[in-house]
C-alpha cells in the first residue's frame, strides 16, 4: 500500500469503526461511560478530519478542507489526551490547558492563508499535535490509578509516543526543507512511511486502550464480586478466602487473630430512626474501624450488623489491645442522624490461633462465643477465648 490516498481512506476507516466501538462501549454496556465518549469523539472527529482533508483542491471550500479539517484533527487529539487522564487520574483536570493548547494552534493556523509560507501550517499541526500526544504519554506513565498497572501503562504509552514523535520528526523535515512532506497526498517517500505508521499506531491506541478499559471493567468486577456493595468491605467469600491463606501461613509460624464484633442494640436504631438511618449507621461504623486497622487488617462484613476482623501477626496481647482500641474509638464517635446524635457501641469477642491443628472454622466458633459472652457481660465489652 504505497498510494497515499489509499493509506488515508484506510485511516478513516479504522477511526469511524474505532467510534462505533466506543460507541457502543459507552453507551450500550457502560464501561467507563466518560472515558469512552472522549475517545469515541477522537476517533469521530479524526474521520471526519481526514475525509475533509481527502477532498482538498476539490469542490469543498478552502476553509472547510484546509483550517476547519486541521482543528478537527486537533480536537480531535486534545479528546484523546482528555480521555486518557480521566482514566488515569478520574477527574476533570487537563481540559484547559489542552484546550488552551489547542485554540494557539487554532488561531496561528488561521493567521496564515494556507500555503503562505510554505509548510507552515504543517509545522504548527505536527507541533500542536506532538504535544498534545506527548502529555498523552506523560499521562499515561502516571501510576495513581489501580487497575492501571505497569503493563497497561508501556502498552499505552508505546504507541502514543510514537505518534507525537512522528508529528515531531515531521515539523522538523518541513522545517529542514523538505515542503513536500507537509501534504498528505505527496508521494514523497517520508510522507508515504509517516501515513503508513501512523495507520499501524492508530490501531495500536485503539486496542491498547480497549484492552486497558476491559481490564479496569475486569478488575472492577472482581472487586464487586469480594465487597459489601453498601459498605466496601469484604463479603464472607472472600473473606474466608483471605483466613484460609492466612491460616496456610500461620503453620509456618506466624500467629493471627480474629476479631468478631456485633452492634450492640442495633435493631432500636431500625425501629426508631428507620432503615436508611440502620445502614447510615453501619457505613459509620466501617469508616470508624477504617481508621484505626491497619493496612494488612481485613474488615469483613459477616451479615446484616455483624463484622469479623482478620489480624494477621497479632498475639492474644495485641488483639486484645486493638478490639479495645476499636472498641473506644465507636464509643467515642457517636453517629448523627438529622440532628439526632445515637451512641453506637458494639460488643467484641476475639480469638487467638493457639496451635497448629486449629481449623479456622474452630477459631470463628471461639470468636462467636466471645461475643455472646460480651453480651451476656452489659455489651460494649471485649471478651477474648
């Protein structure tokens, strides 16, 4: 394929099927809503783009095939640096600067009649796009993003870089001299390797973002299927999966405890103040015991009020003290509800791997009993077994 027009209608082509997949992935089966427009809105605006600029020296009218077709192609950029630092940095940050970008490109393209002097509006294209493709990468190397791991990351990266450094080694052939390259129906054999590489790495950001997007969902998912969707801590499945491995590596010497804890007179809190008032109280509660676990702690919603807690490396001295830390820290933080303050206590059984031939059900059953226990003592107790 060395026919620069073939090479261009092939781009066009990958571009519009591209937006009918964000399209669809956006719309029809939500996967990451926003950053599925920004990138449908690239790949559309780019279509549109190139076809206007397929019909210069034709019938269309000069600013429409010339200014209006290179500031869709800028916009079109911009959406696709907009759309991946939402995805990497889940806010709205970026949008004036690339747009700021973007309109000094706009305005020195339309300073200039087209073709006065000679190649300059592909320098001030390639160079407007080069950056905007460069803080792309810059970007996309950015690490704050859980499901955007260190693979995800060089995959998007790549081609991204090696667009905007294509753009850029385009503004300095034209600068060098070499006019010919800064019109997409040359022949020059630059421009015919430029297009060419171009279609491979426009397809490249395409499957590479599609690829990371699927793997957010993936990973979103998963995280779904191991949480309490009110409170996002651990359901019981993926908490026994959590005790079974702790378990493992406790016959290799290292202790742990659990901690089971049941909200003391919770169903007065339902009856008077409502269920929506119930399940305030138990958002309350996790983000109380957030703060005092720590990082390796496992909170665990067992059921409706009840929670276990997995403390890995922790002796029967150290779980007692931390149940009784948690303990103080919900006594102390009273829950507010329309104006109405409820003291929200609970009551705490622990339970310490003692030998290697406990099973952790066994352990569970010990910690349950505590709680009774610590019901049967006044509540708002830590009993340890």
């Amino acid at each position: 394929m060395s026919d620069p027009l073939t090479i261009v209608q092939a781009n066009i082509t990958v571009c519009w099927v591209a937006a009918s997949g964000w399209a669809v992935a956006g719309m029809v089966l939500k996967m990451a809503p926003v950053v599925a427009r920004r990138f449908f809105l690239c790949d559309f605006l780019m279509g549109l783009s190139l076809l206007l600029t397929l019909q210069r020296g034709g019938a269309l009218p000069v600013w429409l095939a010339y200014p209006f077709a290179d500031v869709l192609g800028l916009l079109a950029f911009c959406s696709l640096r907009l759309g991946i630092r939402f995805f990497v940095r889940r806010d709205g940050s970026g949008v004036a600067e690339s747009l700021g970008v973007v309109l000094l490109g706009g305005a020195l393209l339309l300073g200039q009649p087209y073709g006065q002097p000679a190649g300059f509006h592909a320098v001030v294209y390639s160079l407007t796009a080069a950056w905007l493709l460069l803080r792309a990468t810059q970007d996309a190397l950015l690490h704050e993003q859980q499901y955007f791991t260190r693979g995800a990351r060089a995959l998007v990266a790549s081609p991204l870089a090696a667009v905007g450094g294509l753009f850029l080694l385009r503004a300095l052939m034209v600068l060098g001299g070499n006019v010919a390259t800064a019109s997409v129906a040359s022949n020059e054999p630059f421009n015919v390797v430029f297009l060419l590489v171009g279609l491979v790495l426009n397809l490249a950001v395409n499957i590479a973002m599609a690829g990371v997007v699927t793997m957010r969902l993936v990973g979103k998912l998963e995280h779904l299927s191991m949480t309490d969707p009110m409170t996002g801590a651990l359901n019981r499945r993926a908490f026994s999966a959590s005790l079974k491995q702790q378990h493992s590596m406790a016959q290799r010497g290292m202790p742990y405890a659990l901690c089971v804890l049941d909200v003391d007179h919770f169903k007065q809190i339902n009856d008077q103040l409502g269920h929506a008032a119930g399940d305030a109280a138990i958002v309350h509660l996790v983000t109380v015991l957030r703060r005092e676990l720590r990082e390796q702690d496992l909170l665990c919603r067992a059921g409706g009020e009840e929670f276990c807690i997995l403390l890995p490396d922790t002796t029967e001295h150290g779980a007692s003290v931390v149940a009784n830390r948690l303990r103080l820290a919900l006594e102390q933080t009273p829950f507010a509800w329309e104006n109405t303050r409820w003291p929200l206590t609970a009551s705490f059984g622990v339970a310490v791997l003692s030998s290697a031939n406990d099973e952790p059900e066994t352990l569970l059953q010990r910690a349950d009993r505590a709680v009774y226990h610590a019901k049967a003592r006044g509540r708002n107790q830590v009993v340890l077994l």
